[in-house]
C-alpha cells in the first residue's frame, strides 16, 4: 500500500517521535475525543483547580533502549521528565505514581537496581512515590519493562506559564548543552565510542526552575525539550502563541563531540531529545538577570539567550546561520530516533 | 584545520557575498548538481543573502531520486521474500514505489535494517546465515567503490548469502546527456561540482565541461564557506566569460581522484546504459556487477517475481531533475505529495530538491 | 548522501583504523585508502575512508579574502 494509506491505518514508528505525525495523532485523535479546554491548552502538564488548590497534573511513559546508557536509565528517566514536565507548568513537584509493565523472564536484579534508581532520583527531586501498580505479561508481550509515571504538583503563587502570554521581543534562553542525552543513547546503538564528556543530561530541573522563578515570577513560558528537540518545542510554541522566532545559530551550545556524532550518522542536534534542559522566555528587560541566575546553578552553567520571540513570520522559526544567512527552522517530520526516552 | 572562528567565518560570508553580488550583476543560472549541495545550501541560508539575479538550480545529483521506480519495486519484492533481510541506506525508507514502500512494508512486518555502510550488511550476513541479506546498493561514485570493496571482501570470506540490487549510476554521463539534451529549456552559465564525487574520480573527469562544451565548473566542497567561495569563483568566471574547471575544495580533491578506489570499481562493476528519470537512457551511465561476480548480484542469482511498474501521475520529478522547473512549480508540491506522503522520490530523499524546497520553504522567506 | 567527516586516524591494523572526531572515535575501512598513515586527516563516508585532508590551504583562502576586502575600501 502507498504511505499515504499506510500513514492512515496503521501506526508509525514516526507517530511516537514528538514531530509533526506525533501532533497530528494527539490533535486529531486524542485530543478530539477527550475534548476539553484544559486538554486543549496542550502543555507539557495540565493546570487543574481543586478546592481552590492550584494544582499541575502530568503523565509520561517510559521505553527508552537501551535501559541503561552514559548518564542515567530508564528509571531515573520515567522519574526526571515527569517531575519535570511538572516544573515546567511553574509547579512544585510533590507526589508521583509509578506503573510497571514487565515482560515475564525479565532480570530481577536488573528490575532492582531501576527502582533504586527511581528511589535516588525522586530524593534528588525531593518528590515522593506515592502509588503504582505492577503488571507481567508473558513473554515477547513487551519489550522487557515500560514505566508509565504520573505526577501532582502545586502551581507557585503568582506564577503564570502561558503560552499566550508569549509575545514580541521576549527573550528565549536555553538552559546548556544540546544532544547529550540522545547521542548519549544511540551511540552504543551505532558502534560509537564517545569521549567522557558524553552522558545524558538526565536531571530534576525543579530546582533550576524555582530559581528562574523567584528571579522572573512573570516568567513567560518553560518548556523542555525532549523528544523532537529544540526546533520541535519552539515551534509548538511559535504556532500556539502565533508569534514568529528569531534564533542566532552561534549562540547555540552544543558540544564538538556531539556535532561529530551528529555529522557522522546524518541527524541534527536541533531535533535530538534532551533529558534535562529547560527552554526559557522571559520580557527582554529581565533577560540578563534571569540568565545570570541560571548560569549560578549547576545545571544552567552554560546557559545562553539563544534568540527573540519576534512578530513575523507567524508561527515559524528563522535561524540566523554562522555565515549570517537565514533559514526556516521546522519542526520535526518522521522519526529521528526511535526509543529515545 | 578548518578556520571555525565564528567571527572569521562571519566576515568571510560577508566578504564573499559582496564579491559575488558585485559580479553577479547580470542574471545568470547555476546548477547545484548534487543533492547534497541544495541541502546545505539552504541549511546555511545561502539562497537568502544571494542577489536575485543568481539563480540556483538543482541538478540530477539524487542517485536515489533519478533511479525509476522499477528499482523501488524490486526492492519491495525481495522485502517480502522469505528469510530475507533488506540492508539499506535510511533515506531509501520512504521512497513511494508504484504500490509500496519500504518503510510500509517495515510497518506490515517485513525485516529491514537501515545501516550505515555497506560493510554493515556483510556483517548482517555473517551474523544471519540461514537469510538472505540484499543491499540495496544506490549512489554515485561516492558511494559506488563501497561497495566495490565489499563484495571484494565478501568475495575474499566465502560469503554466499549476500546479494546486492545494483543501481550505481555515473555523473559526467548525465552532465553530457544533459547539456545535449534538446529538451532542456533553461540554459546554464556554470556547474557547482559536488566534491566528494570528484575526490574519487579526479577533477580530470569532468574536464569535458570545459573542453567540449565550453561551461565553467567549479569543484566545491560542502562546509557553508566553501560553497559561498564556489560559487564566487563561478560567478568570477562567468562574468569574464571564461570556462575553466575550477577546483574550490582541493583539500581533499586531486586531478587524478583516488586511484585505488577507481580500481576497486573497475574490477567488480563495467559500464552499461542506465534509465536516469528526466534523462531517458544514458549510454555508459550505469555501473553493473562483471560476470565474475554475479553470484552477488540480486537480480540474476536471487531472483524474485517482479510486477509491473508505473511512475506516479502527474509526477515532475524528471523536471525537477534537470533544474527545469523549480519544486513549487510541480502542481503536486506542498498538497498531494508532502514528506508524510510523497508521490516523487524528490520530496522525501535526503538529497531531494523538493525535500529541501519544501523543509526550507523556497529560501526566499520574508520575515 | 555525498555527506563525509573529516577525522584524524588514531591508529590502524591492516585495513581497519580508529579515527577520531572530536573525541569520538569508530572504525573505519581502509580497504578504499591503503596508503593512509596514522596521524593522517580522513574524510570519511559510511564507514571508509575515501580520500586524505591536505593541511587548509590558509595562504590561498586568506589571499582571495584580502583581494575581497581591497573592493571595499574602493566603496
């Protein structure tokens, strides 16, 4: 069958990857069905109300391969992004649920030494395990565990991430170094050796955000950018704000190991996953400040303000190249990577 | 090795835009006939700072995307061909074959692995011995002495369940073809010459450019500053009315190319007339596996039923292919055929013209 | 699919080598570059390496640079 027939009946590999199919399933299925406005707003996490609480609610799976990589594992993983999709709606990260599916004949020193992974991250996040559940299904079922987490949080005071507030001549910081994290899990896949310095840059971002927070609480928008990359979520959030980006090429910090990698196997470190990164846009006035914070914490030490919210063209992102042309930065089409987070 | 300071490599663009746009006064047309050239042209933004009157246009330097469909089509047969395992390059996933795709018969649960050398699918072989492994073996000569080298290699280790499915194809051949070609409408003032064929083959091979037809070339590597430096060196010699070949990217470029890979090739392909989409039939254009090998040539040794094939309906991508008309000119552009859905190979190749029109949106974006 | 590294050659046995861009390193064929020594600059593609890196030519990219520049100061 043709793919234009295949892309409509069956599920992609490129449905899972965060780009343009990726949206379109979420858009049109999921999200229609669902219908309502909190969904609509199509965060990272959702901003509830309960009894007056203002509250974050968040979900995310987990199938990263391979399960352990330079940096981290699927565990400290299915507990970072949640904790961090939480952060990245302006919240505190309080209580996690964790769901296991296990493939029978799975290692049970290997299932330990995830879940102890988990334990260390969510003390590092200062975050608890509240609840979970734990299925096994027989094997070839799944492809030995999926960790499925969930996470409540409460919204800072005075504190509004809105992706409508984002307006002309904002300043959009990126948190570090790009690509670790995804080079960092396909270079065993590619027979690559890679230089120490490679490891996923899997982290808590709460306490990063609560800096950028007490520095800038009219902060604008937060956002990590994971599966699809940079070019992905500032693209999500140029078409939902209906803004136009101005981003400087050669303030974009990523390491000439992982450009090598890059280089080698064809892919662009514009679109790889990054586990611990944070996208920040704040009113240009503040910029500096708010920039001179990040780069006090440990994990905003090479942070940079990358480029401008601008007015055209809008809902799509220029970058300025290192020769001083121009070009439209688009958002992920088909699959990069499979399995990335 | 290379001057990667950002403020050098700021004024150098600078200094080079200015040179070309003060010789590039009156219109002229340039081919970028390497896929790979149209891409990094747009990723570094080049179209944008260029005058108006240059105007750029791909050429059939898509190995991928002048391969007909009949090829795509014999792909799809040997994927569903019992213990078989398809090896090949990523971007062959998406390529639309008259019914099918690799990346839909993937889906529909056929075994293929994208690798990223040729020398992965011996390893697949070795690895897999009660399967048949193909690879499905496209490129220029770039990619051509690769595979040359396996199959010596596979030759050497006694492999016998390695096959490949052959459609290497020649770059002077089509450049002759196509200056010959009376149907070609748009005239072209000089060649942008992709660098890595040229480090095989040696500047020497495209000297006909010069001598018989009185073109400029230039031999141009693929770094942003290296092209901004080729294409002012054409611009220079088209505005003096000058044709010589010129080699920007002698770094790694010599006369006399690689020697031992031209070897390589000669020992285990021969010349033969190949179908070029756009072009028709070009004498000496294909590269063929010798007898001496057959046993690893697919089509002879593995055969498999093939079905009949049709190129797509209202398809330009031959139009595309000989500069033309630009992408946005085929009526199908942008709505019925789209990377999630192409109908031509050039929308979804790595090298395609319509891929990169379509991912960079023309250059000309206004903001 | 033209796409090729330029990487330095770390070490080598027979025709396999380890090269290395910054800091990453694989193997590569040499079976297409049998003369290549250790130390030398590759380009490599899709697992070989095809051709050597002669040292930048800095004379002659800083000449044309300069020639370049001289047209602005007739501006």
């Amino acid at each position: 069958m043709n793919q234009k027939k295949a892309t409509e009946e069956y599920i992609q590999l490129a449905h899972g990857s965060g780009g343009k199919l990726s949206h379109d399933l979420v858009s049109q299925v999921i999200v229609k069905e669902f219908k309502n406005p909190i969904l609509d707003t199509l965060h990272d996490g959702a901003k509830i109300s309960i009894g007056g609480a203002k509250l974050a609610f968040t979900t995310d799976s987990y199938v990263v391969k391979p399960r352990f990589f330079p940096g981290g594992d699927i565990g400290k993983l299915a507990v970072c992004g949640t904790v961090n999709d939480l952060a990245v709606v302006g919240a505190k990260p309080l209580y996690l649920s964790a769901g296991f599916v296990l493939e029978e004949g799975f290692y049970l020193d290997e299932f330990k030494l995830i879940v102890r992974s988990m334990a260390q991250a969510a003390a590092l996040a200062n975050v608890q395990i509240v609840t979970g559940d734990t299925k096994v299904v027989e094997r070839g079922a799944v492809d030995g565990i999926f960790i499925n987490t969930a996470g409540v949080g409460s919204i800072f005071e005075g504190v509004d991430i809105d992706v409508r507030r984002v307006k002309p001549d904002q300043a959009i910081i990126i948190s570090g170094y790009l690509g670790d994290h995804a080079v960092a899990v396909m270079s065993e896949r590619h027979g690559l050796s890679l230089p120490e310095e490679i490891v996923s840059d899997c982290a808590p971002l709460n306490s990063l955000v609560k800096i950028i927070l007490e520095t800038d609480p009219s902060t604008v928008m937060l956002r990590d950018p994971t599966r699809g990359g940079l070019a992905t979520v500032l693209n999500e959030i140029a078409s939902q704000a209906g803004v136009g980006m101005l981003i400087d090429e050669d303030e974009l910090p990523v390491k000439p190991s992982v450009k090598a990698v890059c280089d080698i196997l064809g892919f662009d470190p514009l679109y790889l996953a990054n586990e611990g990164k944070l996208v920040v846009i704040v009113e240009e006035y503040i910029s500096r400040k708010v920039l001179a914070a990040m780069q006090s914490h440990p994990l905003g030490q090479n942070a940079r303000i990358i480029g401008k919210v601008s007015k055209e063209p809008a809902g799509q992102v220029g970058l300025i190249t290192g020769i001083g042309g121009i070009r439209l930065l688009d958002m992920l089409t088909g699959e990069q990577l499979p399995r990335i987070c | 090795m290379n001057m990667k300071d950002s403020a050098y490599t700021k004024r150098a663009a600078g200094l080079l835009t200015e040179g070309i746009s003060r010789l590039g006064a009156k219109p002229m047309r340039i081919m970028e006939v390497c896929g790979t050239h149209t891409m990094s042209i747009f990723k570094a933004g080049i179209r944008r700072i260029l005058p108006e009157t240059i105007d750029l246009v791909s050429g059939p330097g898509c190995p991928v995307c002048v391969t007909a469909n009949d090829y795509l089509d014999a792909a799809v047969a040997y994927a569903r061909l019992p213990e078989s395992i398809i090896a090949t390059f990523g971007d062959m996933l998406k390529i639309p074959g008259s019914h099918s795709s690799l990346l839909a018969e993937k889906t529909a649960g056929a075994d293929i692995r994208v690798v990223y050398s040729p020398m992965d699918a011996l390893a697949l072989a070795a690895e897999n011995s009660g399967k048949q492994v193909i690879f499905l073996a496209v490129g220029f000569e770039t990619t051509a002495p690769l595979v040359a080298a396996t199959i010596l290699a596979a030759k050497k280790g006694g492999v016998s369940n390695l096959y490949f499915l052959t459609a290497h194809k020649l770059v002077p051949p089509a450049l002759a073809a196509l200056l010959k070609n009376p149907l070609q409408s748009k005239k072209i003032d000089g060649f942008l010459l992709p660098g890595h064929v040229c480090a095989i083959t040696g500047t020497k091979a495209f000297e006909f450019l010069s001598e018989e037809f009185k073109i400029p070339a230039v031999v141009t590597g693929f770094e942003p500053l290296d092209i901004l430096e080729g294409i002012y060196l054409l611009v220079k010699e088209i505005a003096a009315q000058e044709c010589r070949l010129l080699n920007q990217y002698s770094r790694v470029v010599k006369e006399n190319g690689n020697k031992d890979a031209c070897r390589m090739m000669a020992e285990v392909f021969r010349p033969a007339p190949s179908n070029w989409r756009g072009l028709g039939v070009i004498c000496h254009s294909g590269l063929v596996l010798k007898e001496e090998y057959g046993d690893f040539d697919a089509l002879s040794s593995l055969p498999v039923e093939l079905f009949a094939s049709v190129e797509p309906a209202g398809c330009r991508c031959g139009d595309v292919l000989t500069g033309s008309i630009r992408p946005p000119e085929c009526p199908l552009f942008g709505n019925k055929c789209l990377p999630e859905h192409p109908v031509g190979s050039c929308m979804v190749s790595t090298e395609g013209a319509c891929a990169a029109w379509y991912k960079y949106q023309a250059g000309r974006w206004q903001f | 699919m033209c796409l090729a590294v330029p990487a330095k050659v770390v070490s080598r046995e027979e025709f396999l080598a380890v090269v290395d861009v910054a800091g990453v390193t694989r193997n590569v064929s040499l079976m297409l570059l049998p003369h290549a020594k250790v130390g030398d600059f590759v380009m490599i593609h899709a697992g070989f390496a095809i051709e050597t890196v002669e040292e930048e030519e800095a004379g002659r990219i800083l000449e044309l640079l300069q020639e370049l520049a001289s047209y602005e100061h007739e501006r």
